[in-house]
C-alpha cells in the first residue's frame, strides 16, 4: 500500500480504488447459501449479477458470457487469448455462509475503517472473485489480450457442495476445453502458521481431502422406559461412537506435507528447523507426534472422523428401537472411501449397520515441480517477497475438485495474507481483509494473467 499522505486518511484512498468499490457493493448482496431450505436467493444471485456487470464494465463488454447449462445462476466466461492450446480457469464463488452471531457491526454493511473491510465474504470469496475481475478489467483497459485462453467459473452453491461448478466444468469439456491451469480458492499466504516459522507461508493447494458421511445405526430393543433392558439400541451405538474416536484411522506423513516441511526447515527457528529438515527420514515418528498436536496438525496426517448428528427416540419415555449416529469423515489423500469403510466396520464391531450417506474421494496430487506451479511460486516471490511457497493438502472441500477430472494441475490458492486471527474469521465472526491485501491480490491476479506461457 502507498503509504497516506498527511493529508489524505487511508480510507479516502481507499474508497478511491475500484476494487473496493466493488467488493463493498458485492458483500452488501447477501448470496448467503443455506443447506436448508435451499441455495442462495435467485434474486440475490441475479441482483449480484448487475452489481458486478457495474463494477466490471470492461470485462462484461469484451469477455463471452457462457451460460452454464443446469446452473442459471452461475457465472462463465471466456477471454480469448491469442492461443487456445493451454487455457487457464481461475475459480471463486458468489455465494456465501450465513453471517452467524457476535458480529461487531452489520456483517452485509461492508465497513471500511482504518484501512480494512469488515463484511460476509470479503475473504470467503468474494474477495478473490472482486480481485480476478479487477486484474481482468485493468488487462483489458491497458490492451492487454492474454497469450492463453482465460475462462473466469465463479459458482453460486460452493458452500451447499451445489453441483453450479461441476456443471461449469461438463460445459468447458463439452466445448472440447482441457484447461492447462486451474486456480480456485484453498490456501493462502498465511502468518503465523506453525510455532518456530516466523515467515508467512504462501499455501498453494495441490490436493484436497475427500469428504464423506456415514450412518451408524444401532436397531432392536425397545419396550417400555419403566422397564428398560440393557443393551438397548442407544447404548450399542454409544459404544461404536466411542469405539471410532478412540481408534482413529493410521497416521501417516504424505508425499506433500514432507515437501511443506522440506520447504519451511530453513526458516524455522531453533530446534524445530532441524526437526523439520529430517521429517523425510523419520515419517513415522514425526506424523504421531503430529497426530498427538490435534486439530490441524494432526488433521494433516490422517483421516478424521468426527460424529456429527445422533438420532434415538423421539420422545423421553419411549425406549429407541433406532439410534442412529452421522459421521463426518475427511479422507487424506493416498486412501479411500473403502479404506475409511473397512476401518469403521472393524472398529464399530457386529450389529452396527453402516450406511454411506454421502461419498467423496480425496482428489488427485497435482504436481508441484512443473510449470504451472512455478508460474504461481514467481507470483507469490513477486508479491509476497517475503513469503514461502509450498503445496500442501487442502483440509476443506472447494469446487477445484470438480475440475480435476479435466485437469491435472488444479491449484488451491486466494493470493491474500491471512494471519490466524483472519483465519478464523472465515465462517465466523468479523471477517475481514485489509484494503492492502485485495490490492496485493489483484497484482497478483494481473501477474499471472500477464505471464501466461506462450
Ligand atoms: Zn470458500
């Protein structure tokens, strides 16, 4: 950020830069997406719609919209480059997670204080669909046409696990369109990351974890409250919950999150740093004492389950005949949903029935010594200079992994610093993005799209 004038206030500055116009106007939309009743507001999505054709006037007259067949409220376009041999897809998505309880202010107001927007989605992701259509705008004002094909997917249903992205990616394979890269959200240039790492760690994504649910079911029993057997349904499943938390799946160190700490071992202080340095070596020992660090750490190294819903009777004096359990599981890569199930039905024992609720395979490994994922390092080295690069191993789900049947080299990355604090504004309260950094992600947008390979 040029640094304010005495005369100036940062905010006068920033009120001045299109971009966070745009944002601002497109937070105030709330395309909020709900898992019930339904998707995101039509009307919302539509009223989006007009706000970015405003902001991005440039790019609605001189890109081709293409309409997403089964997805009206999807947006694709297409910027012919001057070849069409190694096109480029960079994704975000409109819609948004409810904005929740304990906001410091109106979270669809879009406040802009001190140099920072506070609102639903500035990070999550309307920042990076703000910041992809203003490097598109600037490009195409200054004359700019792209050496590749640029498709710009921004879905409406990612945070439903809507089917708006796979629909965008049946359209570019039925137009015969093998994209060379694709860039969605998943990482980014984190502060703050691990104890001992004092430097900001670009986080590009090459994988993401499958998510998968299941039933557990527990059945027979039942009978009168005032004379209740033992063994009944609900404490048969208590004990398969149990069961599954105590003997989690195998930790194990991939291929990735040894690369991630190959790459981080000369910027770690102290002892860390050498521990770092040999991870490759000690993949055992180091992915339990990673699994004994909990939460993302131990996240890292395995697949999670996590029981989520449990269902018995529906009335306090009724005895269950039913109980039944949902279980959230993340996949790592390298495993499977057969693995996870095997693991289950050994764990759980006879007399549970399991049930597959929903079936998600972790995605593929895109590389990270080839091409593509240079072109997105020397972005990071040009804008982040202070930053490492490294892939690793998205945790979430985003809709990159509806592109990665058409793709090979689908990366996870919003080019915006987040510390920790921002981190865990995403899906919760007080999201917010500094004005600096929306313009740091826009360079980088700009940067990519100019240094496309011939
Ligand atoms: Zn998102």
């Amino acid at each position: 950020m040029s640094s304010p004038t005495a005369s100036t206030h940062p905010d006068e500055t920033a009120h001045q830069e299109p971009v966070v116009a745009a944002l601002r106007a497109m937070v105030r939309v709330p395309t909020v997406s709900l898992r019930s009743p339904d998707v995101a507001d039509p009307a919302l999505v539509a009223e989006l719609h007009r706000v970015m054709a405003a902001h991005f006037p440039l790019l609605h007259a001189r890109l081709e919209r293409v309409e997403v067949p089964g997805s009206p409220g999807a947006l694709l376009f297409r910027w012919p480059g001057r070849s069409a041999e190694r096109p480029v897809v960079l994704m975000a998505h409109q819609d948004v997670v409810p904005a929740g309880e304990d906001w410091t202010g109106d979270p669809f107001e879009a406040r802009l204080e001190a140099g920072t927007l506070w609102g639903r989605g500035v990070l999550d992701d309307k920042g990076s669909v703000a910041a992809v259509c203003q490097a598109v705008e600037d490009l195409l004002a200054a004359g700019h046409t792209p050496a590749q094909d640029v498709w710009l997917s921004f879905g409406h249903e990612e945070e439903v696990s809507g089917e708006a992205a796979a629909h965008a990616a049946a359209e570019l394979e039925r137009r015969g369109v093998a994209p060379w890269l694709v860039l969605d959200e998943g990482g980014a240039v984190g502060t703050e990351v691990f104890p001992g790492v004092a430097v900001p760690v670009a986080f590009i994504g090459v994988a993401e974890k499958g998510t998968t649910s299941l039933h557990l079911t527990a059945s027979g029993g039942g009978g009168h409250a005032s004379t209740p057997a033992r063994g009944g349904a609900t404490a048969r499943l208590a004990r398969a919950v149990l069961a599954l938390e105590k003997h989690p799946l195998p930790a194990r160190l991939g291929d990735v999150t040894v690369e991630m700490f190959r790459r981080l071992a000369p910027h770690a202080t102290g002892p860390i740093g050498a521990v770092l340095a040999r991870v490759d070596r000690a993949r055992p020992v180091a992915a339990r004492a990673l699994a004994a660090m909990g939460g993302e750490a131990a996240a890292l190294v395995r697949t999670t389950t996590v029981t989520t819903t449990l269902a018995g009777s529906p009335a306090l004096n009724v005895v269950a005949t039913r109980a039944t359990a949902g279980v959230n599981a993340r996949i790592a890569p390298g495993e499977s949903v057969a693995d996870l199930l095997a693991h289950v039905r050994r764990t759980v024992g006879e007399g549970i029935e399991v049930e597959v609720v929903e079936h998600g395979e972790p995605t593929p490994l895109s590389p990270w010594d080839d091409e593509a994922f240079a072109l997105l390092e020397a972005g990071v080295r040009e804008v982040f200079p202070d930053a490492v690069p490294t892939p690793y191993v998205v945790l979430a789900a985003t809709d990159g992994r509806f592109f990665t049947g058409l793709c090979p080299r689908v990366y996870r990355f919003a080019p915006f610093r987040m510390s920790a604090t921002q981190r865990a504004s995403i899906h919760g309260p007080d999201e917010h993005l500094h004005v600096a950094d929306l313009l740091d992600g826009v360079r980088f947008y700009r940067r990519l799209l100019e240094e496309l390979p011939a």
